[in-house]
C-alpha cells in the first residue's frame, strides 16, 4: 500500500494504492485544507481501514499495464520529485501569496536604494566640479 498526498491546485488529495497479487487498485481521499501529520495519522487509523475493505469489491487494474516496464531509479525520482516541486512551488497559496509580495517588496527596495545611490553620486560630481571652478575663478 501506498499514500500519497499532493495538492491539486484546490485541495489537498490523497491517493491510496494498493498491490495485492499483481493487481493495482487506487483510491482517492480528499483532504480538503492541507492536513498535518496528526490529521494524516487519523486518517490512516481510522478511514483508511474501511477504504481497504472496499478494495476487495473494487475492480482490480493488472499492474503489470499500468507501471511502466522498468522500475524508476532512485536517482531519477529524486530529480523528478526536485523538478516537480521546483514548478509548482512548496507551500500552500497564502505562503505563496505572501512569498512574491516580498519578492516584490524587496525589488522595490533594491530599485529605491539604486536610484539614491545614483542621485548620490550625481550630486558629488556635481559639488566636485564647483568645487574645482572656484579654484579656478580667480585666474
């Protein structure tokens, strides 16, 4: 048996796999909010159970059809989990939310700071070039 939980841009789903005697048979659960690992623990204690015991009137799927031929390397599924999470992002849409308003805010501040530092080096210039015509009046 497996459990995966994934949000699917609305809610959080988990998807239950289950392997007995060469045949694949999958259920889907909906978490709703994303779910803690108490909220997880729970749901493994209690309805998990009884999702089983559906399993046995389910219609089963040869899993030999539905994996593909060769079983994935470790090494490839770490990239793809890597890749996965790098597109959609960790967290959930707040986080998200709150995670590009401080980028934004940070851009702004970076383009703020630019602009007086190139206002500061201007006026510099510009006090070093009176400075230097005052020397020069006189002659």
């Amino acid at each position: 048996m497996k459990l995966t939980v994934y949000f699917d841009g609305q809610f959080w789903v988990g998807i239950i796999e289950v392997l007995c005697n060469e045949n694949l048979k999958v259920f889907r659960h909906i978490f709703g909010p994303e779910p803690n690992n108490q909220q997880i623990l729970s749901f493994v204690s209690r309805p998990l159970p009884r999702i089983l015991d559906r399993s046995r009137t389910a219609k089963p799927v040869d899993a030999a059809e539905s994996l593909s031929g060769h079983p994935l390397s470790p090494k490839r599924a770490q990239r793809m989990a890597a890749k996965a999470l790098k597109k959609k992002g960790i967290g959930t849409k707040a986080q998200n939310v709150m995670r590009e308003a401080i980028h934004a805010h940070k851009a702004e501040l970076k383009h703020a700071a630019k602009i007086k530092r190139e206002t500061l080096i201007r006026e510099r210039y510009l006090l070093r070039k009176e400075k230097a015509k005052q020397k020069h009046r006189g002659k």
